[in-house]
C-alpha cells in the first residue's frame, strides 16, 4: 500500500469511521507522535486517547482531506475535523455549536503503519468558535474560508 493510501485509511476509517481495528492496523504501537499535547499518552494509545476525547466532545466528529501530498514516506495532509460540541472540552461546556478545526499533518509511514507524526491546528480558531477567547468575536461558528481567512457573508 502507498504511503498515501495508509493515511486516507487512517483519516476515512479510523478518524470519520472510529474503526479500532484500522488504528490497530494502520498506526504502529509506539508511534511517534511530536505534536502530543501534554498529559496525553505516549504511542498509540495517546492517539485514541485523542480522538477518544473528539468525539466525546463533538458529535458527529469527521474528518474530510482538502489536500494531500505524498514523497517518499511522507505524507502531508491539509483537512478539516468538524462536528458539533455537545460534550465538555478542555474544560469548555458545551455550546452546541458546529465547529471546523482546521489541521495540517504530517506523517512518516513505514511498513504501511504510521510510525511518526507532527501537526499544525489552528487550536485559537477552535476556541474563538467556542467563545473561549476574551475579545474575540462570537460568531457561534466557523466563518472562516479553508484558506483560513475571513469568509465573506
């Protein structure tokens, strides 16, 4: 399988499709993982622990590929993760509104297994759509372009 093939898997099957046999198949136990955010487990294991916590806070979490580029071993992926947030995160209650959580990844796969990982979220678009930053503006959604600039209205 080409390495391309390996993380679309992973995005449709494991992410979307919450499938734990395809995290099983695709990502390796002790995956590196540079970006992990703090208190989240090493390896695999911190990898469901993530999405584990996704999908507990927004529902109808999935995950759509904009862009993909491959070379060698690695791939790079420019997607979106949306859903709505009905379930506490990161210790904001729920507000019932749609999100989009814009996300750049870059991964190394060997074996067809995900075996190293780095990403960029626009971790700040997340919390102005959930009200969570003083000053911002409540839009009570994402009115932002994929290209992360204003939309128009």
């Amino acid at each position: 399988m080409e390495p391309r093939d390996v993380v679309r898997r992973f995005v449709d099957e494991y992410q979307t499709g919450a499938d734990q046999r395809a995290l099983d198949e695709l990502v390796h136990p002790d995956v590196i993982d540079h970006s992990r955010p703090p208190g989240i487990a090493p390896g695999a294991p911190g990898v469901r622990e993530q999405f584990d916590g996704l999908r507990a806070a927004f529902s109808g979490f999935r995950a759509t590929i904009l862009d993909q580029v491959a070379d060698g071993d690695k791939v790079v992926t420019r997607k979106v993760f949306t859903g709505i947030h009905d379930g506490a995160f990161q210790g904001i209650a729920p507000t019932g509104r749609e999100v989009e959580i814009h996300v750049i990844d870059i991964v190394r796969v060997a074996d067809d297994r995900i075996v190293e990982h780095w990403n960029c979220v626009d971790r700040i678009g997340l919390l102005a759509q959930l009200g969570a930053l003083p000053g911002a503006p409540d839009h009570g959604s994402s009115s932002r372009s994929v290209t992360g600039s204003a939309a128009p209205r």
